[in-house]
C-alpha cells in the first residue's frame, strides 16, 4: 500500500444531515447489551480456568496526600496462569454503572492511519468489512478502534503515538511509516503531529491536549448526558526518541504538542531498550535535562532494565510506564521489573496494563484456544501493580489496541475498544470500590496529567 493522503481520506460523520446524532445513542446502546453478553462469556470464560486467593482492595480514593493501602494476597512470584476465583458470583454482581468516561494511555493512531489507511474517524467494524481478507487485516488483524467506538465505549482521553518503524523492523508490503537515519525518522515524526492537528481541525469531536485548559474542556463535555457534546482528548506522545535529532530539539515538538516520551523503542542514541543492557547514554541524560524543564512526562515502555532505573532516580519530573505489564505476566525484559513498579509507585507515576495476550500470559500464542487469557487475567495483571505499591493509585490501562495486533490477540470477551468498560465490570465483581475503579478507569492518569500540563499562555 502507498502512502495515505490524509486530506483526501473520507470523513465518517457523527452527525446526521439535520445535525441531529442518533447514531451514538443507538450504538451505545447496542454495545452495552454486547457487553453484558461478552462480560458474562468471559467470566464463565475464567469459571474454567485453576483458581488461587483473590484480592481485595483499599476502598479509599487514592490522592497524592493520603495513598490508601492495601494487605497483599498474591505472592511476588505469581505469574498469569493463576486466576483467582470471582469473590462475587455473576449473577449476583450488576454491571457496575458506567464510569464518567475511560483514558487510554496508549494507541498507535496516526501509524494506523497513514502505514495502513485506517481513519480513525471510521468505526472499527466497518473497517474490518473493507480490510476483510486484505494485506492490513494479514499484517495487523481485526481492527478494533475508530471514533464511533471510542465514543460508545465511554474512552474519552487517549495518549496517542507518534510511532514510526525502524527499515530493518518493516513490515511487509507497509514502508510509508518507517525510518533509515534520524532525518527520516524526524521527517515521519512531523508528518503524524501534523495528522494529529488536522484530525482535531477535520473532525470537532477529536480535541488535541496540550494545557490544562485543554483537558478541563474534554471533561467538561463528559460531564453533560448529551452524547454529541462529548469529545475524545487526545494527548500526544513520542513512542521511541529516534525523531528528536538532537536534546535542544525536544522544545520544538514541545511547541507542536508533545507533552510525552519513551526515548527507545527500539535502542536509540539515547537509550537501550528492551533487550539491551545499555541504559541512558550521554544524549539521553541531556534529553531528560531538557524534558525537566518542560515538566514533560517521561515514559519507560520499551526501555532496558538500566534506563528504567537511572530515570526513575535521576528524573525529577513525571514518570509512568504507559503500556508495560509485571514481569510475571511478561516472561521478557519487555516486562517490567517488580523494582521497577515498586519505584513507579514511590514516584507517584502510573502503570498501564496493555491488553495484548502474549503480553498477559506468555504461554499464549494464535494458536491457543480461547479460554487462557480473560479479562479475570486483566484484573490479576492491575492486582500485581496494587499489591507491589501497595496502592490503587499507582496502575491504569494503556491498551496498545491495533498496535500491531488485533481483535484476535486480546481478551476473552473483548472485540473492541468499546469493551475496556467490562475491565472496570470485572474489577468490581472482585472486590475493588467504586472510586478505586474510576481511579484506575481514569483518575489516575489524569493525575499524573494535571502535574505535568502547562497553563495556556
């Protein structure tokens, strides 16, 4: 496939020709008897799987001045075979009601658009019907996000990638998106935050977060129970530092939006990555002095063991890890490390469990029959970062959906980004409060959001 032109690309209206938007209310509805279904599925799903101690969870909103604590019950070395039985029997336990809305911390948006031509303002399953038996669909599976679906499912911020590939990295047929030296890395990185402000300008129900005035106006429209107002936020992020030809470089992107960096992906001059022993180089220490100053939020997915640790001590501004799972669910260094979660934890950043199979449970593979990994696996993955911080305030979901894999490879019960509301359904039949799962669902990214986001001059 060539390049994708944005400009010519066709927009999905959510509106009617009278202006009048029946369409979201229909497909919420819609989604909302799935998800009933698909929760049930799933939990009948994790019935079959072997069982050990369940958990149980502060019921106090966690805050900067006052962390709730909680009594862990699943030893340090469990790993994502075990699956604690549900505290609650299904039938028991009503849908919880819906949180005011979801933040992902992580999704490829503009890589999807421009490498593989899929609009984000087209639904998910309309997509799947073009790319059906397609090279998109052979490269990266069934598709499972789109506006119609962000809107349904209630997924109101997104911290979205400027993600290009490494030339040795390419996927077949796909070479718009890639880079061979940091010029074209650079080159590519312009053209997505360029995607990214003319989809805001294109389609009013995207919105670019770049100040805390920003983020006030998305909230403000999920506070309303008129569907058409609700805006989904998108707050741009740099996956892997190749883009940034040098650390005094790093103002400019900030001048364009970026409020966010992981310095590799793959290794970079700035960092190694997962797989590397390297830690942060020389250029890498100058690019964090220069994201200090900008009180830019640093990211440690995709970094090696030793990059982690010196940001995590030398950093003295935000820190997460926006789509990295416990090393006991991940048997990889692409894992991260119990140490690690523990001192994301102490710095008051965020851990976002990414709902991708191999990530969840190293035995899975495209081969495995449905059953191994649910979203009763999820919620064991979100229990890990609670029990090793000891708080709900600590641990968030960063999907990764079509982040290179799709409808295929993520939870029993789950086919799209509608469906990260059954997280929250789950997490309360097992025990967790009402306001620990808005905490997770979306408080604590906003958090780590309203201490690194500037006032609008």
């Amino acid at each position: 496939m060539g390049r994708v032109e944005i400009e010519k690309q066709n927009m999905t209206p959510a509106t009617s020709s009278s202006g009048k938007d029946t369409r979201e209310d229909t497909m919420y509805r819609a989604f909302t008897m799935r998800r009933l279904f698909l929760k049930l599925l799933a939990l009948a799903g994790s019935a079959l799987a072997c069982h050990a101690p369940g958990l149980r969870t502060s019921n106090q909103m966690p805050s900067p001045a006052a962390t709730p604590t909680v009594t862990p019950t699943i030893p340090p070395q469990a790993t994502s075979t075990t699956h604690p039985t549900p505290e609650l029997p299904p039938t028991a336990t009503p849908i919880l009601p819906k949180p005011l809305f979801i933040v992902d911390g992580h999704q490829d948006i503009t890589w999807n658009w421009l490498e593989f031509g899929r609009d984000p303002r087209q639904s998910a399953l309309e997509g799947r019907q073009q790319e059906d038996g397609g090279l998109v669909e052979a490269a990266m599976g069934d598709r499972t996000t789109g506006l119609p679906e962000y809107l349904a499912g209630r997924v109101g911020i997104i911290f979205s990638s400027l993600f290009m590939m490494p030339a040795q990295r390419a996927y077949r047929n796909f070479k718009s998106q890639i880079f061979a030296d940091s010029e074209e890395a650079y080159a590519r990185g312009i053209e997505q935050i360029e995607a990214y402000h003319r989809l805001a300008a294109e389609e009013p129900r995207f919105s670019l977060i770049t100040d805390l005035e920003g983020l006030d106006t998305v909230l403000a429209s999920w506070q309303t129970d008129d569907t058409q107002a609700h805006k989904v936020g998108l707050v741009i992020m740099m996956e892997g530092a190749a883009s940034i030809r040098q650390p005094a470089e790093v103002h400019e992107w900030y001048d364009r939006g970026l409020r966010s960096i992981i310095l590799a992906w793959q290794a970079t001059q700035y960092a190694g990555a997962s797989g590397d022993a390297e830690g942060l180089t020389d250029l890498g220490r100058e690019l964090l002095a220069e994201m200090a100053g900008l009180n830019m939020i640093v990211d440690l997915s995709h970094l090696s063991r030793n990059a982690c640790l010196e940001a995590l001590d030398t950093y003295p501004g935000p820190i997460v890890a926006s789509h990295s799972n416990p090393i006991t669910f991940v048997n990889t260094d692409r894992g991260i490390s119990n140490e690690v979660i523990r001192k994301v934890g102490e710095r008051d950043g965020v851990v976002g469990i990414m709902l991708f199979n191999r990530f969840l449970n190293s035995e899975w593979t495209f081969e495995t029959p449905p059953g191994l990994v649910t979203i009763r696996t999820v919620v064991d993955a979100i229990d890990a970062v609670v029990q090793l911080t000891g708080s709900t305030a600590h641990v968030a979901i960063g999907s990764d959906f079509d982040g290179g894999f799709g409808a295929e490879a993520i939870p029993l019960g789950m086919d799209t980004v509608a469906d990260l509301l059954m997280i929250a359904d789950s997490l309360a039949a097992n025990g967790y409060s009402t306001e620990d799962v808005e905490a997770i669902m979306n408080g604590n990214w906003l958090r780590v959001l309203r201490g690194s986001l500037p006032q609008r001059q």
